[in-house]
C-alpha cells in the first residue's frame, strides 16, 4: 500500500465518522460562536490565527483544500453531518489527486 491509498485511513477529517470520535481541538471556541450569535460579522484576525496554529497540519491542509473549492470554514461547520461527509470525501479526492501530481504544497 502506498502514501496515497494509505492517506484514509490514517487521516481523519473534520466531519467524518472518525474525526467525530477525537477530541474537537480545532471546533470554533464559545467566545466565536458567541460572537457569531451577537451578529459581529467583524473578523478578528488573532482568533483567526490563533484558531489556525491550534490545527494540526491534516486539519490545516483539509481547510486550505476546502477553501480552494470555494467553502469557507464557517460554512463547512453549518453543514449536516451528510453534507460534510460528502464534501470531505471530495476533499480527500482532492488532495490525493495534488499528490499524485505533485501539487500538494499549492492547494
């Protein structure tokens, strides 16, 4: 089995049956969703950042991938648990194809 075939099933992405199971270290914190709530559309750029190192480096790939194909984060964590298995099975495909085409630092 090769680095790619083997890309499932050592990686869990946010919104699959696995990822679901770990800990939510990269969910959007209550002082966000808080925000969210009060209606302050306002970036907060040191959240943001903040939020991005707290990733792990599968995780930050999952979303530069999915910011790629044109959903943002928020938008992804709106979604049912059906949409988001569907739209990360994409993301996988996505990222095997950069892979195999030696893209994958360019999402």
């Amino acid at each position: 089995m090769n680095n790619i075939d083997s890309l499932d099933n050592r990686t869990s992405y946010p919104g699959s049956a696995s990822a679901q199971s770990k800990s939510n270290a990269a969910t959007v914190s209550f002082e966000s969703k808080l925000q969210l709530a009060k209606g302050s559309a306002k970036p907060d750029p040191a959240r943001e950042l903040q939020e991005w190192l707290a990733m792990t480096p599968d995780q930050r790939l999952f979303f530069t991938v999915l910011h790629s194909m044109g959903v943002s984060k928020e938008q992804y964590e709106q979604m049912s648990p059906e949409e988001k298995e569907k739209l990360a099975e994409k993301v996988r495909e996505r990222i095997k194809e950069m892979a195999k085409n030696g893209t994958a630092g360019t999402a």
